[in-house]
C-alpha cells in the first residue's frame, strides 16, 4: 500500500500537470477577449486551452420532430463554431484547443465541466465592456463559490487586444 507522500512522489516526477484554461463559448464580442487571454497564458505557459459549447434547451414541444430537427442544426452550428475557434486557437497559442459540447443551462454545466475534469486549472471569462452586469455565468458562479474548484480570471470586455497581451 503507498502512502501519501509516495504518491505526491510518483506524481512529481511525471513533472507538472498541464495548464488548461477553459473558455465558455458564445456569441458576445467579449468572448474574443477571453479566448485571446487564454490562449496567451497558454502559449507562454506551455498549457492548453479548452473550449466549451453549450447547447440550451429546445423549448419546442408542440412538435417533436421540429424540435429534433432544431436540436441537431443547434448541435451542427456548435460543431462548426468551435472548429472554427479551434483553428483561432492553435494560430495563437500554436496548440490544439480541448472540445466540450454540453446540453443545459449554460450556467450549470459550466459548473457541471469544472467539477467533472480535473484537467481544468482556470476559468477564464470576459466581462461586457461598460456594463454593470457582469453576466449570468459570473453572477451563478459568485452564489456558487462553494462548488468552484478552480480560480476565475476575468479579463475586462473593453481592453485592447495589445493590452490583453502586455497582461498574458
């Protein structure tokens, strides 16, 4: 049987843990400023980022088959957005991002991620520029603060892309 300092041993000699940071994906213009963040930390800390898509729910019941129908392009129309931040991702941080695509409140399964992978060592999210509203993810987190298990950065939605990099 191995102790715990064993373990911590046996661990520490596969050298460290990579760095992931997770960005929720969207349709806000802030969401740029999260992504360019992360793929910054990423790159200069030799880490990965992670994206991930949540699909809402349908609320189409009368038919079911349309319903279905709207599920699926939802679903094609994720696949697509995050191929195409995929490559965003790896011309900025020269890495190939992490795939998430989950079905919920959004909120929830952010929530739902964290606690699920251990892999996830940040969370990174944009505020919107000029808002006082940070957001309903940064609102649901802060009366959730118990369940999260990794740090937050939020990287303010109003700066520049040369101001993101002087900070990452």
């Amino acid at each position: 049987m191995s102790s715990p300092d064993s373990t911590q041993a046996r661990d520490s000699a596969r050298g460290p843990r990579e760095r992931v940071f997770l960005v929720v994906v969207d349709e806000s213009q802030e969401m740029a400023n999260a992504l360019r963040f992360a793929c910054r930390r990423a790159q200069h800390t030799g880490g990965r980022v992670a994206l991930l898509y949540v699909l809402e729910p349908v609320e189409f019941q009368h038919w079911l088959g349309v319903g279905r129908v709207l599920e699926e392009e939802a679903r094609m129309e994720a696949e697509r957005k995050l191929q195409e931040l995929a490559g965003e991702v790896f011309q900025q941080s020269g890495s190939m991002p992490v795939l998430y695509i989950r079905q919920g409140r959004r909120e929830d399964e952010v929530l739902k991620l964290l606690e699920e992978e251990p892999s996830i060592s940040l969370l990174v999210l944009a505020t919107a520029p000029k808002s006082p509203n940070p957001g309903p993810i940064v609102s649901h987190l802060m009366r959730n603060l118990a369940r999260l298990k990794v740090p937050v950065t939020l990287v303010p939605g109003s700066l520049s892309e040369q101001e993101i990099d002087a900070l990452s």
